[in-house]
C-alpha cells in the first residue's frame, strides 16, 4: 500500500530512519519517492523534493496481503511519530500480476504492458467472432447487417466508420 505523508524534511533517508520503525505487524517500508522519483534506498541526494511523499509499505512473509485491520494500525503508528499522512492507496494484483506502477527499480510487468497483452486478446477474439459470423452468412446468405449489429453493440472496441466526402 501506499502511504502519502506531508513531511518538510528534504531527505528520503531522514524520512525512511523516522518510517522503519513504525513497520511491523506484517509490514515494512519498502520504497520512498517524491515527484515520482524513488529517493529511498538507493537514491540520490541531489534529487529535489517537495513536502509530499509516496511511502510503499508491503506485506511481510507469504501472505501479500495487508488487512484493513493492519492498515488502521500502520497508520496509527505513523500519526504516533508525528508524521501527517494525507492519502492511502491500496495496491492490487490482477491475475497475478501488479495493477500500479512499480516505480523506479521495478521488475516485474508493468501494467501497461499487462493492458497492452489484453487488448490484443480481445482483438484476436472479436476477429474470430467477424470471420465466424461472415462465414454463417456465406453459407445461408443471411444479410450482412443483422449478424453483424449483435458483435458490434457487445464490442470493447468503437468500430471507426467512413463519412462521405
């Protein structure tokens, strides 16, 4: 989950020493980003950074799972040093794979590409529901237009039509 905090410091790794500790309960800090940049670990100190921070916390052990239950505490804990959090995002795997970005240093398939696979999966399934449907009509000379308009009104897609001119 990602946890955004309003914090004047300038440092991901000032930040990440007051963070670390409010893990536990199944979950630690994992990344700090400001303005989309990670800025911890591993980031660089000449990075500007505003007062809003994106702090990803991540399940510990092999549940990857957070419970609500652990996200009221986690967030108790963060008020309890002080810090003001002022939005939460809980982050979501879809078929096994993530649906949020990963950020600096991911590895995993981002969610682009992911959309990008089920788009041409779709595509490939309304081009073999057109050709069976045009071969229905070869063989008992229905008219085009009435077995086309159910595929039509149950597309993903808005099928581009020509205008004359």
């Amino acid at each position: 989950m990602d946890v955004f905090v309003q914090w004047q410091g300038r440092s991901g790794e000032e930040l990440a020493k007051t963070l670390s500790p409010v893990g536990g309960d199944g979950v630690e800090l994992s990344t700090i980003s400001n303005r989309g940049t990670k800025v911890w670990p591993d980031g660089s100190p000449e990075t500007f950074c505003t007062d809003q921070w994106c702090c990803r916390f991540r399940s510990i052990g092999s549940a990857h799972v957070i419970l609500h239950k652990q996200i009221v505490r986690l967030l108790d804990r963060i008020d309890e040093a002080g810090l003001d959090f002022i939005k939460i995002e809980n982050l979501y795997n879809f078929d096994g794979e993530p649906g949020y970005s990963l950020g600096q240093g991911g590895s995993q398939r981002d969610w682009a590409s992911l959309l990008s696979a089920q788009i041409f999966a779709y595509t490939d399934v309304y081009i073999r529901e057109w050709k069976a449907r045009a071969q229905y009509r070869k063989q008992t000379a229905a008219p085009l237009g009435s077995l086309m308009e159910p595929l039509v009104a149950c597309s993903f897609f808005e099928v581009p039509r020509r205008t004359a001119g």
